[in-house]
C-alpha cells in the first residue's frame, strides 16, 4: 500500500497519521494477512524502529476501534489483526498457530437461532479449529 492510500485510510476512519502509526500501519497493510501484536513489534524491531510495545499496543486498539483493522480472536491468550475487515471466515490451526482465511461465500447456514429480542445481526463468523492429523507409525 502506498503512503498516499495509507493517508486515505487514515483519513477515512478518522485517525491522525503519527510517523509510528503510519509504521504500523504499513506493516499490517503490505499484504493481506493475520498479525498479532508481537509479530508486529518483532518485524519492528528487524526494521531498526524505536517503536515502544504500549505505542503498539494502544494503536492497535485505536486502529481496530475505528474499523482499519479487525481483530480476530482464537483463544483468550491470542489476538490477531486482520488487515482484511470485509466479513469472512477463519482456519485456526492450533499446532502452527496458523490463521487463514476462508471466503465468506464457502460457508453457509440452515439454521441460525431467532435474534434476541430488540437485536439485529451485526455479523456471524465462524472460526474452525484444526489440528495436524497425527501421522500413524507403520
Ligand atoms: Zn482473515
């Protein structure tokens, strides 16, 4: 992404492009992908940048609250950041650590349960755990 459709980004969802945010941002932003936040202070780190943690932390939160990016949770402990925020579906494979995407249109439902009362769907998205198939002795 160049740094004219990083600005429009920001822009859009109303955040101020401080030099680190316009950093992280471009690092979540080089390509489609799934990044927690210790990926990113590690690749910030390779980067020669005197980025603090907190820096990352808080504007990880700012860039999720505003809509830049999602956040995609598989367990308590683990959080990523999804750079893709259009609703689809997630492979969580729990021996890698791996998180891939799965096209909204390959999962459909027959029957959801009747919304609560005074609610309306904001969205449904479904995490599939996988593991590594255990490859037998012969
Ligand atoms: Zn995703």
């Amino acid at each position: 992404m160049t740094r004219s459709e990083l600005n429009f980004l920001f822009d859009k969802h109303g955040i101020l492009p401080t030099p680190q945010r316009v950093k992280i941002a471009s690092i979540l932003f080089e390509r489609p992908q799934h990044l927690s936040a210790d990926h990113i202070i590690e690749q910030l780190k390779v980067s020669g940048s005197g980025v603090s943690k907190a820096t990352v932390y808080n504007t990880l939160n700012l860039f999720s609250e505003r809509g830049l990016v999602k956040e995609v949770m598989v367990d308590p402990v683990r959080k990523f950041y999804d750079s893709t925020t259009h609703p689809h579906h997630h492979f969580y494979n729990v021996d890698s650590g791996e998180l891939s995407d799965i096209p909204d249109e390959q999962v459909s439902f027959q029957n959801l349960p009747e919304l609560p009362e005074g609610t309306e769907r904001e969205s449904v998205e479904v995490l599939i755990k996988v593991r590594d198939r255990v490859k037998r002795a012969s």
